[in-house]
C-alpha cells in the first residue's frame, strides 16, 4: 500500500491544504487536471467541448419537470432516394433498393446464401412477370454457397427477360459464374475487376 510521507507523518497538514475548488481545475481529455500542469490561462478545447455536451446532455426543467434536450440523430435504416414514378411525373421518397427494383437493377453485393438467393430469386421473377424487358444485374460479391447460386443461375436462364451482368468490383468463386452467365457480360473500367 502507498502512504505519502506527509500523511503519515503530519496528519494534520493535510487538512489545512484544502483540494483547489472547481475553478482552478482544467480539464484534459476527459480527466480533471491541477492547473499547474498545464499551465494557467491556456484555453482547453477538451474542456470546452466536454463543457458543451455535458450541459446539452443534463435534464432541463421545463414546468417544473425535468425534460431531455432533443438531440438530432441521422435516421437508422435503408437510405431514401427521391423517385419519380413514369406515370405519374410527381417526385416521391422510396427506399434505395425499391427504386432500383423499379429501374430494373439488381445489386449482389454479398456472400450468396439461402435466404439471400431467395430474396433476389423473389425479385426476378417479380420483374418478368410485369414485363420483358432487360434486368441489370451488378455483381460485386465473394461467391457463396452452391445450391443457393445455382438456383439463381437456373433462374436466369429460364427468364423471359435477358438478364445483362455488370462486374463492379470484383466477382469470386461462383460469382464469376453467375457473371459469365448473363447475356451481355459487362465489365466497368476499373483497374481493380478481379474475377
């Protein structure tokens, strides 16, 4: 155990130095420092800041009850894109990915798994059953399973829609595959397509 030599030895010289008040404190990160560390009159950023969001963050009392300050905070989930439906000609906010189902596009991004398959399976068939026009799909994957990847390989050639394949990054293992399988086979001018 540490003992300082003045606490042992004068117990009573500890009382008379009373620890400095708030007002002599500085603050480092988020520590509190003496100010002979630092130095007096220095302005401490770290402090400041700490300062601000310590007071933004305390409950206010608003009618005698303590309230929250609101603080604005970035929406979680899929990101909104404005769209405009062809027939309509009014701009409306959709999720990122229903507006490239509506454009026909469709994005694999991912390790090729069931329940992945399944969701791009669902999309495909959706789409040619509305109409026969070209489905874009972009790969930039690692591969994934086989009978997951396969059953979407089986899909694209049984589609009425021309299914075009557009490398974006790179296409491993049974990505390249489903690359390969597309009718027109698109590789964007990248330095780094790996396949």
């Amino acid at each position: 155990m540490a003992v300082s030599f003045q606490t042992t030895i004068h117990p009573q010289a500890r009382l008379a130095h009373a620890p400095p008040s708030c007002g002599t404190k500085l603050y480092s990160g988020l520590k509190l420092q003496s100010p002979g560390t630092f130095g007096a009159g220095k302005p401490n950023l770290t402090a400041e800041f700490y300062g601000k969001v310590h007071k933004s963050l305390q409950p206010r009392i608003s009618n005698h009850k303590p309230t929250r300050a609101q603080i604005g905070m970035m929406p979680i989930g899929t990101p909104r894109v404005p769209y405009r439906t062809p027939g309509e000609g009014t701009w409306q906010w959709v999720d990122l990915w229903n507006a490239l189902y509506r454009e026909r596009v469709i994005f694999i991004g991912q390790n090729i798994d069931e329940e992945f398959s399944n969701q791009i399976l669902a999309t495909m068939l959706y789409l040619d059953s509305v109409d026969n026009k070209k489905l874009y799909m972009y790969i930039n994957g690692p591969g994934g399973d086989l009978t997951p990847s396969l059953s979407i390989y089986d899909t694209m050639q049984s589609l009425k829609s021309p299914v075009c394949t557009h490398c974006v990054g790179y296409a491993y293992n049974l990505a390249a595959f489903l690359l390969a399988a597309g009718e027109k086979v698109v590789l964007c001018p990248f330095k780094f397509n790996f396949f």
